[in-house]
C-alpha cells in the first residue's frame, strides 16, 4: 500500500519531455531499454527443473482422471521434457519482457536520482498526485529489493500463490537500487506513451536547471494554473537537496 501522497518522475529537458509534460503523457518502456540488466530478466529457476517438469505431469494426470486415461509412466522425466521446459522458461521471459513499464520514484530529493535521470541536474521532476481515489495509487506498485534471484518453478504459477510469483517477475530488483525507491505501473504493451494515471501536482527544476530553461517551462504550462513550481536547492554546508517553492 502505497503511504505517501506524491510519486516523482525525473526527466531530461528535450523536446519529447516537454511535449509529455505539456500533454500529461507517460512513457511505458519494455525492460530491454533499462540500464540494469537483471531488470525483468527473471523466469524458471534451471535448478528446479524437475520440480518444475513434476508439477506439469501432477496438472495432467488430474487433468485425465476425468476422461479415463491411462496414467501409466505419466510421472516419468522424459527427454522432451527439457526442451518443452526450456520453451517455457523462453516464453515466460519474452512475455515479461514485452510488457510496458512506468517508473517513478517515491523521493523528489536524492542527489544520485538528479545526477542519472535528470540530466546532472539540469533537468526536473514531476510530482504527480498520488492520493486515495487516484489512478496512480490503484496502478502504482512498490519495487521488491533482494539480495538474491527469486527461485521460482512451475508450480509458483499456480493458484493461489500465482499473483505472488508473477509480481516478482517484474518488480524485484537488485538491493543494490534500493536507494531508487521506486514504484511501477506496468501495461502488457510496452514501447508506447499512454496518459498519466493522475494529475502533475508540481514541476520541480533541478539544481543546475538553466533560468531559460525554467522559463520556458512555466511559460508551456501557463494555461495550466494547478501545477505549481518548485525548485531543488543544494543544502548549505549539507550533501543534502532540500525542495522549495520556486
């Protein structure tokens, strides 16, 4: 459950930015364009493969009780067993990866978020409006951090654990990026912009953010009277970034 009330987005200046910040657009990339590479790359644990070959014969042999079939041999590792067990593995990866995922950050004030998503700080955050009722807190999911890869067979998939196992294809990443906070809105199509799922509550200019640039901004969104200004300042005697009303 999510406890805050804003998710932030830090964006680069360019011109696709500003057109997705003037129409209230975001972005939902497929996994391949992440800059981890362990990002949605998770499937089948190889280890487990007979686990995983075993829970399919337990599916079928309930499956054929019904129609009467004969169940002779069906618990038996077969060689085509491992390539059946291999495509599946591939195509539950190609699935996630296929997907269109949005990210947002719980934080507005991390100096390592500013340095490598918003262009050194020359770029900006978008504060969107997170509250109970809103779109974005029925999508918005929380990234899992762990130390180690989810193990995961066959039989993670099914109910009643399968929403369970499926989360962890997509929202687990290293603990490593814990500092990320983030947060995902994940659609089945990725690689294609969609409406935001909530209203933008401020724009916040990065620390080194140009008075050209920031002008040009407000001047974009002046028929936008909602959104208000915020700026990121460097802390004073602090390796700290403290957000203030620009």
């Amino acid at each position: 459950m999510i406890t805050q009330d804003s998710l932030y987005k830090y964006r680069s200046l360019n011109a696709y930015s500003l057109a997705s910040l003037t129409n209230n657009t975001v972005w939902l990339a497929k996994p391949k364009s992440f800059n981890d590479p362990f990002d949605c790359a998770i499937t089948l644990d190889r280890q487990k493969y007979k686990e995983s070959v075993l829970h399919a014969e337990s599916v079928a042999i309930e499956r054929a009780k019904p129609a009467g079939l004969r169940l002779e041999h069906l618990q038996d590792i077969w060689p085509g067993d491992k390539e059946a067990f291999e495509n599946f593995r591939s195509e539950m990866l190609g699935l996630v990866q296929g997907m269109g995922i949005c990210s947002f950050s719980a934080v507005p004030d991390h100096v390592l978020m500013w340095s490598h998503y918003a262009d050194h700080h020359k770029g900006f955050s978008v504060e969107y409006d997170c509250r109970e009722g809103t779109k974005l807190r029925e999508l918005a999911h929380k990234v899992i951090y762990k130390d180690e890869v989810p193990s995961l067979t066959a039989a993670d998939f099914a109910p009643p654990n399968n929403e369970k196992a499926f989360d962890a294809l997509w929202r687990t990443k290293a603990k490593c990026w814990e500092y990320e906070q983030e947060w995902r809105v994940m659609m089945n199509e990725g690689d294609k912009s969609f409406q935001a799922p909530s209203a933008i509550v401020s724009v916040i200019f990065g620390a080194r953010m140009a008075e050209s640039d920031r002008a040009m901004i407000a001047q974009t969104l002046r028929h936008q009277p909602d959104i208000n200004f915020k700026e990121a300042r460097l802390k004073e005697g602090k390796f700290l970034i403290e957000i203030v009303d620009a």
